[in-house]
C-alpha cells in the first residue's frame, strides 16, 4: 500500500517581475464608456477607483506578508494540487474546523476570522481547486462533489477524526455536501446560505408567508438582474477567461460585480490579485461549468446544519431548504453590523460568535 503524498509547507512568493508586469498592464488600461445613468452592470468610475488603487496605494508585499503570517501547505489529492491554511488552536483538544470559500472570493475571506476562531478550533482554509495557490485545475471533473471528497481526505490526513464544515458562498455548497459524504466525522456544518430553489411542484407556493414571499421576490430579482455570471460561467467560461487572463482591469471589473459595494477596496484587491498572480481568473470560473453539468444528489443532508444569513444577501427560504436538509437546528438572520455576502471579513465577530456557539451545542 503507497503512503499518501506528503503535506509541504509553503510560503506565497510572487516574483517581483509579476509585480512590475502587473503595473504596466493597469498603466495601459483602456476604459470603457458608459451612459451616465444607466445601471448595465459596474460602474466606470468603481473601476477606475479600483484600478487607481491598485496601481498607487494597495501594498501586496504587505498583503504577502500578512498571509504568509499563517502556516501554509500544499498536498496532493485526487491528482489536484491543493493548498490550505493550518492553524492549531492553543487548545490539543479543540474541535477542527474546515472553512471554505466561494468564487470571486479565496481564503482572504477568512483572513480577520482566524484569530478568534483559532480560539476553540483548530482551523484548516483549504483553496478550492482551480483557485488561488490550488490552481489551475488540470482535468475536468472539479465538481462540489468531488470537491467535498477531497476535503474528507485532507482532513483524514491531517489526523482529524471529528471536526465541523463552514463555508460562504461556494463553501455554503461544498460545506454540506462534505457533511453528507463523510457524516462518521462531520460533526456539524455552518453556513451563511443555503442554496435551495423552488423543485417547480405547485404545492411548494402553496400558503407562503410574507416573508418567504419577499425571499422569492428577492430571489426574483437577482437572477434576471445579477445572474448573467452564473449562465456565462456555466455555459463558456474559456470564452471569459482570455479577457480576465489578460487584463486585470477586465479582472477587478469583472469580479466587482459581486463584491459589495460597501466592501473595502483592499479586500476587493487582495482577492483580485490572488487569482492574477497565480493565474487562476479563468480556471476559477470552471466550477460553475462543472457543477451545472454533475448529478446533484437525491436524498437530503442529515448532518447537524446552522444557517446564518445577513441582510442583503441570499434570500434562503426554509421550506425549500428542509427539502434538501434533513436536520437543520439553526436558522437565523444575522443581526446588524452583518450585512452583505461576505460576513467572515465585513462582521467576522457576529459571524464568528455564532460558529463558534453553534458548534459548541454539538459537543
């Protein structure tokens, strides 16, 4: 029997050459036009604003640094090489506990909360294959499913025999579906949306209260006013990838559409330039193309689930998602500051005290 591959520690290094190739590309940006007043998608001026900032003002050396401040690994799974943050709680005996992030986002999700959740946890931030430092992705197959299995492994080979799944945004799919594949060690999954649509039975629209109405009409909105991201990347995401790959204003513009607007620039940037450096824009986008094409399951999870949503997010609604999760024991808005999709960086002591209380009922 072949021993597993070896975990390698890893430092992020960006050549200084990237560095420099990267400000004579933002110094030639061609803007486009708009029509003032017209919403067809991100602004001008937030481009400009952002392209600004990232050529005079955002320090990746700093950001760099600030990463590297954790320890970093790489490993082998499934032929895919993946990386993730390690942080052992100060406690032996802390409850593991694996974070995963979405697209456009990566692990600086994650970032402001590895402080407080180190804690209680010991923490794995694994970089979603094709993302980041686990990318490009070499074959097809990187669905959520095949995602989910990856994570089993690596946590079996860190020696992990019970931990919790948290995750935002892509991470909200994958966290639960980890659950469902390795229930014997998922403890509990926590996530700050729970993706579960309308089957098209008539019966599901029946008596819906006033506020699952308003969480379909929110729903409603996004797609035929947001959604175009989602058919483009599910549909041709290589067709994308040429503009993004090339020019990191086409990036930030591309990627801005669902960062918050009230987000920190810096954040905005931090991702962006992750995905540039490691040269991930177009292989990050594949797991749409991969998901929409993979048998979704049948039955629903019945791993301990927490929900906790923010205002002017997702809309999840309850009766669709105990349709696809059977044990579901917490379901809760965030209260304010949470607001937005990405709650571990913009309230990560509001989010970060209802994973840790969540998890702390399980045992």
């Amino acid at each position: 029997m072949s021993a597993a591959p070896a975990i390698t520690p890893f430092a992020i290094d960006i050549p200084q050459a990237d560095l420099d190739d990267l400000q004579a590309r933002l110094a030639l940006t061609r803007f486009a036009d708009e029509i003032p007043g017209a919403d067809q998608g991100v602004s001008v001026e937030r481009v400009k604003r952002l392209v600004s900032r990232w050529r005079a003002g955002f320090d990746w050396r700093a950001q760099e640094a600030r990463l590297n401040a954790y320890p970093h690994f790489t490993t082998e799974i499934d032929g895919q090489n993946i990386h993730f943050i390690h942080v052992r709680s100060a406690d032996p005996d802390a409850l593991a506990l694996i974070l995963t992030h979405g697209w456009p986002g990566t692990i600086a999700e994650y970032l402001r909360a590895i402080e407080p959740l180190s804690r209680h946890f010991h923490l794995v931030i694994p970089s979603l294959p094709g993302y980041g430092f686990s990318g490009p992705t070499r074959e097809l197959g990187w669905n959520n499913q095949r995602i989910a299995r990856a994570w089993a492994e690596l946590m079996a080979r860190l020696g992990y025999e019970r931990y919790g799944a948290a995750g935002n945004d892509g991470g909200s799919m994958i966290s639960p579906e980890l659950g469902r594949i390795d229930p014997e060690h998922v403890v509990g999954v926590h996530v700050t949306q729970l993706f579960s649509f309308p089957s098209g039975d008539p019966a599901e629209f029946a008596d819906l209260s006033e506020e699952e109405q308003a969480g379909l009409a929110v729903l409603d909105w996004f797609w035929k006013e947001k959604g175009a991201f989602n058919i483009l990347q599910a549909q041709q995401p290589q067709t994308l990838a040429h503009a993004i790959m090339d020019s990191p204003a086409g990036l930030v513009g591309w990627l801005a559409q669902l960062f918050d607007e009230d987000l920190d620039d810096d954040f905005v940037l931090l991702n962006a330039a992750i995905h540039w450096f490691t040269g991930t824009a177009g292989s990050a986008l594949r797991l749409y193309w991969e998901n929409a094409r993979a048998e979704q399951p049948k039955e629903p999870t019945t791993v301990p689930i927490a929900l906790a949503m923010a205002e002017g997010d997702f809309a999840s609604i309850r009766r669709f998602a105990e349709r696809d999760h059977a044990n579901i024991v917490s379901w809760k808005t965030l209260p304010a500051p949470a607001r937005g999709h990405y709650t571990a960086h913009s309230a990560t002591e509001t989010l970060t005290t209802d994973m840790t209380t969540f998890f702390s009922t399980l045992g």
